[in-house]
C-alpha cells in the first residue's frame, strides 16, 4: 500500500468513526439529561425515567459519597448501537452537610467522545464551565425557574438552602465518559 492508498484509507476509516462516536456521544447526553437532568436527580423521577427509556436492572455496585447515608439506589444498563451505557444512582442524608439530602445520578458510556458531551452540556446549561481540564470538567449550579444560575465559589449553602446546589462533572477515564450529577438540598 503506497502513502496515498494509505491517507485516503485513514480519511475514509475517521469519516465512518465520526458519525458513530457523534450517535454515541449525542446517545449518552440525551439519556443523562432526560434521566439525571430533568428530574435533577430526584430518585423517583429517576426510577421513572429509566424505567420509560427501557434500562434493564445491572448488578454493578453503586458508590456513594463519604458520610453519605444511602437510603435508595439503583444501577442500570443499556445499549446503544454498539455503546454500552450504564446508570447509576442514589440518594441519602449527610450530617457533614447540615443534613442536606445528597442525590447522585451517573450515565456512562463506552463509546461517547469527552469534548462532545462537555459541549453538549454547556449548551444545555447556558454557561461556561465552572472549571476545566484536559479530561475533567465541572459546572455548578442551581435551577433558576426554566433555567440554570452558575453557583461561584462560597454560594453553595444558599444554592442548597435554595433550589438546589448542583454540581455535575463530565470525565473522560478508562476509554468511558461519564456524566455525573450531584444535588445537594437543605
């Protein structure tokens, strides 16, 4: 194979990659914000949507925060074309947050691309990250009627005394990305 044959092979293969990573991006974003987003992980919303969307029990082991009493949990999977996702999530009490009620819903998938996801993210939130990196990216929140308001740095207790503090993370880690959802309610 000559050094032309190669680049057009290498161009056709990206092409056909593209579009399946673009799916599998805009597969795992559509499923965290109907199940985590909307429901703003509230855990019988979440039940709720995932048993809508079809997501099949999973036996994966759901993680809560440290100091969190759990009260409620459950784990999922699903496919998508070829991406496998999964769903997690949970809620509980925290003492160390002045009893706030802690909810945490997690998609992840195999097959999503990072930068799509964050991007699909910041446009659905209307905001600019809270912070960025190379393979992590957070935004802090709280509801704002049909909208989001950006939390800065010290208006955690008020978001939680209020609407909610929100904060979700998109990683990209082990060849997966997830989107990962905590709310934080006094």
């Amino acid at each position: 194979m000559n050094f032309k044959t190669t680049c057009l092979a290498a161009a056709a293969l990206t092409a056909l990659a593209g579009p399946a990573l673009a799916g599998a991006s805009e597969d795992a974003f559509a499923s965290f914000r109907s199940i985590c987003g909307d429901t703003a992980a509230d855990f019988p919303g979440v039940v709720k949507a995932a048993d809508a969307a079809n997501w099949q029990p999973d036996t994966q082991e759901v993680t809560s925060m440290d100091g969190v009493v759990v009260s409620d949990k459950l784990s999922r999977k699903k496919k998508s074309g070829d991406a496998a996702m999964e769903l997690t999530a949970s809620h509980g009490v925290a003492a160390k947050f002045g009893n706030a009620g802690v909810s945490i819903c997690t998609v992840v998938s195999n097959k999503a691309e990072f930068g799509s996801v964050v991007s699909q993210v910041q446009g659905w939130l209307g905001m600019a990250p809270h912070d960025a990196a190379p393979t992590k990216t957070g935004f802090h929140y709280t509801p704002n009627g049909t909208a989001f308001a950006a939390v800065p740095d010290g208006g955690f207790d008020a978001a939680a005394a209020g609407g909610g503090m929100m904060l979700l993370t998109v990683r990209n880690a082990g060849g997966k990305v997830t989107v990962d959802l905590i709310k934080l309610k006094k």
